[in-house]
C-alpha cells in the first residue's frame, strides 16, 4: 500500500512539473461553492439521478459534486455543467479534475459551447479507485461518441457521462456498461480563456407579413403568438434543452428578440404544452444569421412528430447546404428561409415504432443540427402563405436586404417572384433573374460600389427600390 501511495505522488508531481514545463497553466475554471457562478446546467439526461452538491471527505471537505449512477438508466447518462470561466483549448487540448471513487472507473467527458474550433469535443477520465481524492487529466484529441478533434478555440460547458468503458468508441458499439456508481468531482481546471470577438447581427431579422392567427403556428417570433410559453432551461417548453449540448440565449437586435445559439452541433427545442396539428399547413420559414462561413455547411432541421404517444413516431426533416437556400458567401446577412411544408421538399422519416408518415398531426419538437457553430434565428413558423391584405400592390412590395450589400442581396415578398433586374444610374441592366420564388437571392460581389436600382416583377406589378452596394 506505501509503494501505491507513493506512485500516486510521483504521477500528480509529473503531471504538475509536464503542465509548468510545457508552458500552460490549469487554472480553475468550476468548483461548487457558493460563490461559483457556474456549475449544474438544467436536469440529467439519460435517465441519471440529479447530482448533489454536499460537503465532500477525506482531504477535500469544500463542496463537491456527487454523481450517482442508474443501473437501469441509459449508458450515455449524466449532467451538463456552465464553467464559471471559459477554457481555452487553442494550444493544450489537457484539463484536469479532482475526482473520488471507492472503486476502479472509467467515465466520459466533453467540453461544450466551442468558438473557433469543433463545438463538442469528447475525452475519456479514469479513476483507480482506493476511496482518495486524485486528480486525474484528460486530452481532448479524441474522436470518441462520434465527435469531431481535437478540441481547439474556448469553451463554456462541460459535460460529465458517468459511464464509459475503457477501449470504447460509442455508447453503443459494444453497449457500455452500467454497473452500480458513485463518485464525486471537484475543481475542473484548465487554461484560462478569454472570449473573441464574434460578429453580430446590428439589424434585425425581415418583419414577416400580417397573417391571419389561424394561419400561423408561430415556435419563435415577435410578429406572431407562439404556439406555447418555452423558456430557456429543462428538458421540455425550453428553446434550451439540456439533450442538445448548444446554449440558445434570448437576444436584443435592433430592439427585436433574436434568439442566438452557441455550439451548435445539435439544439432542440420543445413545447409539448403547445403540442400542435400542423396538417394544412403549407410552408415553413425561418430567418437565420451566422458569422461562420457558409461555404461547405449545412444547417439542418426537423420537426418531431408524436402521434399522439410519449415521443417521436416520424419525423420532418430537411437539410439546408450551398446547393438551395444556404448560398455560399451568406455570413454577416439575414437568410431567409421559406419553403414547401410537404415532401418531396421535406424528407418524411419514420421512427421505431413508427409507421406514421406521412403524419403531422402531432408536432412537439423542433431540432436543428449544424456545423455553423453560431446561428442567430428569428420568425419560425409554419404558415399557409396567406397575408391579411387586399391590395394587390401592397402585398406584392418587396423586401431588400442586407441594405448595403456586399456580397449578397435578397429580395423577399409573400408573392411570387417572377423577375428581378438589377440597373447602375447609367440606365444600364447589370443583373436580371427570372424566378418563380418568394425569395431571390442575387450575388453582388463582382458590382462597383455605388447606388443602385432594383425592378421586381410580381403579379404583373412592377417596383423600384435602391439600394447601396459596398
């Protein structure tokens, strides 16, 4: 037992002089006092008891995180926790934790909330046991649970999976296993970081047009009542469900609420209190703006269809790419999303038990995933393309915008478009476009700066509107 003592000292003085002599710092980043601004991130998931926060023993009596294993539960259970400070994983991709076991285990564990590198990062901790407090380290170059590496940029969560198995890939390849666990955790620590500058929208999302209430089912947006009251926290009514590992906040653009989603490898958002029937329902829009370029990305998102049970049967899901409505070059500018609510736009998917396409009698989520790592989103509803107007030349105006422009412009109305031209003050055509579309997007990148004016067509009406390119 002295010689395994002394093992353990030698490895944590190795592990103190390898991080001084390489050059980075552990600083701390969570613990579980009072004072922390940090720590649990909303309930369990994956059928885990909720961890307690308690006065730990042995040579750490501060207050510690103690997480208890479900036999029953499923393996890839566990907690999101917000680090009180961001960790940056630009040069070392190491971090350490103070952990305290009776026995011998293996847990997995992620940084979250990624700017500047992959948005959710996996590494595998191991623990031997012996009833000590230890602190072990952990590398986030690993591609384990199917993430991308190594980590790279600042981070703002941590999630801890109380169960792996050494040698694993997945969860499910083979099954990991879940014995009886308890453990405790205490000083996450890492390299200091510090938030960059990320651009932000400075205008606001497109007004949508006067709809008739019974031809909205509103998820997001000012213009419209939402289908139910979703907050930003918990498994259900959140924009911010703690089963996805993106962080959505509630933001102010030009005085209008934007939502803005961090880390966005996966977010959901639920509302079974407002649980809704989508049939008749004809298309869906939604407006997002994103710093990252969106040359080879994509933004995909579905709709979650129940059918009456206690979760999904099908769903509705389609896939955004520089091949349809997410144009390559569209970062720093509002797109504008507004397509047929029906296959064969949406791909309709059926989900053990299943057998219901093409059913959306019953839609109780909405969940996007992406490599776009930071999407601002506004006005996402499912509408039946009526406007509450009976003037033709008012509901066929369009809208412009980004207004100036520099790469991209895009001319929106809830009519078709059947024709846009483009004309410098010289009177001279310098773009046109035939279209049959509710949304035109035009590249303007090769024009000179200067003014400007836009002809659209639309029912037979012409108008005129300038604009700026930069």
């Amino acid at each position: 037992m002295k010689n395994i003592t002394l093992k353990i000292k030698h490895v944590l003085f190795l592990l103190a002089f390898l991080t001084t002599s390489l050059g980075y710092s552990q600083d701390q980043l969570l613990g579980f006092e009072v004072s922390e601004s940090g720590g649990v991130n909303g309930g369990p998931f994956g059928d885990g008891p909720a961890p307690v926060v308690e006065t730990g023993t042995g040579t750490n009596t501060t207050q510690v995180l103690k997480i208890v294993g479900n036999p029953a539960g499923q393996p890839w259970q566990g907690i999101n926790l917000n680090l009180t400070s961001l960790v940056n994983l630009t040069t070392t991709k190491t971090m350490t934790m103070d952990v305290f076991s009776a026995t011998a285990i293996t847990f997995l564990v992620k940084v979250t909330g990624g700017v500047g590198g992959p948005a959710v990062v996996a590494a595998s901790a191991s623990h031997p046991g012996g009833s000590t407090w230890q602190t072990i380290s952990f590398t986030f170059d690993t591609s384990l649970d199917g993430q991308a590496a190594p980590a790279n940029g600042t981070y703002s969560g941590f999630v801890i999976h109380t169960y792996w198995a050494p040698g694993a890939v997945g969860f499910f390849n083979p099954t990991v296993p879940t014995p009886e666990r308890t453990f405790y955790v205490d000083n996450i620590k890492g390299p200091l970081g510090t938030p960059p500058v990320i651009a932000a929208p400075t205008v606001a999302a497109p007004t949508p047009p006067n709809r008739a209430a019974a031809d909205v089912r509103s998820i997001f947006s000012d213009a419209y009542a939402p289908v139910g009251v979703i907050g930003y926290s918990g498994d259900d009514n959140s924009y911010n469900t703690s089963w996805c590992p993106a962080t959505t906040t509630l933001v102010q653009i030009e005085g209008n609420n934007t939502n803005r989603t961090v880390g966005l490898g996966c977010e959901g958002v639920g509302f079974l209190a407002g649980r809704f029937d989508a049939t008749g329902f004809t298309r869906f829009h939604m407006d997002i703006w994103t710093p990252t370029t969106t040359q080879d990305k994509v933004f995909s998102f579905k709709f979650s269809n129940w059918n009456g049970t206690t979760g999904e049967t099908n769903a509705w899901e389609y896939t955004a790419t520089n091949a349809n409505v997410l144009t390559s070059g569209a970062e720093g500018t509002w797109i504008s999303i507004d397509i047929p609510f029906s296959a064969p736009t949406f791909n309709c998917i059926n989900t053990p038990p299943g057998n219901a396409c093409p059913s959306v009698t019953d839609i109780a989520q909405f969940v996007m995933t992406s490599n776009l790592d930071i999407v601002y989103y506004d006005n996402l509803y499912l509408h039946k393309n009526t406007v509450l107007s009976t003037n033709d030349f008012e509901t066929s105006n369009a809208r412009i915008y980004p207004n100036p422009a520099d790469n991209i412009l895009n001319i929106e109305s809830s009519m078709s478009i059947e024709k846009v031209s483009v004309y410098n003050l010289l009177g001279q055509e310098v773009i046109t476009k035939s279209t049959n579309a509710e949304l035109v997007t035009l590249d303007v990148a090769n024009l000179q700066a200067g003014v400007y004016v836009v002809k659209t067509s639309i029912n037979g009406n012409v108008s005129s509107t300038r604009f700026i390119k930069e």
